[in-house]
C-alpha cells in the first residue's frame, strides 16, 4: 500500500478535509506537524513541499502535491470507494463549484475575520477586534444564506450524494461553531443548520478534532 505523509496541524481546515476523506477511504498517513502559526510555514523545508508556505502538503511514492483540491483528486483516484466524487456529471460539477467558492471566498471572508477575531486571536493572546467582526458580518451572512439556498433542494452541498465539497465547509463551519455568533447565523438558516447537524455525525469528522499540533 502507498506509504502517505500529511504535513500541515490537525488544527487547520484544509488538513482536516484531507484527514476526513483519508479516513473515510480506510488510507493510512502520517501527519507531520508545520506549525504555519509559528513560522514553520516559511522554512526552506516546507517551501520546497509548497511553494506558497500553505498547508497541506502531501508525499507519496516520490510525489509531492499541494494545493487540497489536487490532493483530494489524487486520493479518489488511488481509494476510488466509498465514492467521495460524485458519478453525475452536474453533481460532480456542483461539488467544484463549491470547493472553489470556498477556496476563493468563504474561507478567506469567514476564517478571515469572524474566525479569526473570536478563535484564533484569543489562542495567540491577541485581542478580538470587535469592529472587525461587525464589518465582517454582512458577508459572513451572505456566504450562508447562499448555502441555505443551496442546501434547499439538496441533501448536501453538491445534491443527494456527499461529496468533498461538505468535507471542505465542516471544518470551517466547526470553528465557526465556536463563536458567539454561530446560534443567530443557525437559526436563521435552517438549512446549514440541518446539514451541520448530519455532518457532525460522521465517524470521520468524530476521528479528527482540531488540536494544537
Ligand atoms: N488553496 C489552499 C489553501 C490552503 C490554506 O490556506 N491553508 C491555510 C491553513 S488552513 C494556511 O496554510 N495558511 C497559512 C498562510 O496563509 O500563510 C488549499 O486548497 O490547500
């Protein structure tokens, strides 16, 4: 079997993505800890794994990938089942359009300011910019009333199929849960709330909490 290193903290998002689809495909890895909190990111080791100092990174057999989206191609087609991209070309079309919408805005809009100011500020001893975080609200709002819509017709984000596309939203929605402001944003959105409370279920998800590493 093909000998799988992770490198990036079981505290990121993306990692974690990583770490569920592993573990719902029965695929062995070892995580090797990059603390980009620290630096670590920057080091010439973990530049020549990733050129832009992010996280994750993987090696196997010689290969080495970064950016998730190409990771997570890599791994359905080393473990095709459980299927984790779906057959139906729209749906499997859905499912990208949804990871590149988070990729390229919910994550930097919502980790980069709600999540930022009320989880990861405080772990550092810095404080929360309250302003920064009222700024931040009208486009947090949006992302999630754009998911509610989505989520209206469709059991997950991509249709009746999971796919890697919630595996990408649930580690941010986990830290979003950690704010004050998660039981407003839930309530007025039945549907992520629906959806979170599914994906919360999942052995997976279960296997692979954020820790400091
Ligand atoms: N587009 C990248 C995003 C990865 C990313 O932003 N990872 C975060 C941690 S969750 C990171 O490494 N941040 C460090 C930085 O931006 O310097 C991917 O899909 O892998």
């Amino acid at each position: 079997m093909a000998k799988y290193t992770l490198f990036g903290g079981a505290y990121s998002t993306y990692v974690r993505t990583v770490r569920m689809l592993m573990q719902e495909k029965g695929l062995d890895y070892e995580l090797v800890p990059v603390n980009i909190l620290t630096g670590e990111g920057q080091s010439e080791a973990h530049l020549r794994r990733h050129p832009f100092g992010k996280i994750p990174a993987l090696e196997v057999d010689g290969v080495t990938l970064f950016e998730t989206a190409a990771i997570v191609e890599l791994l359905e087609a080393h473990q095709p089942t459980p299927a984790r991209f779906p057959e139906d070309p729209v749906e499997r079309a859905r499912m990208r359009q949804w990871m590149n919408v988070i990729d390229n805005y919910l994550y930097p809009d919502v980790v980069g300011t709600l999540v930022w100011q009320r989880v990861v500020n405080p772990r550092m001893d810095q404080p929360c910019d309250e302003q920064a975080v009222r700024d931040g609200m009208p486009v947090v709002r949006k992302h999630f009333g754009l998911l509610n819509a989505a989520l209206e017709n469709a059991k997950w984000l991509a249709g009746d199929t999971i796919s890697v596309a919630d595996f990408y939203l649930a580690p941010i929605m986990a830290y979003v849960a950690m704010t004050p402001e998660a039981e407003r944003l839930l309530a007025d959105h039945p549907q992520v709330a629906r959806w979170w409370e599914a994906f919360q279920q999942r052995e997976s998800f279960i296997q692979t909490p954020f820790d400091g590493s």
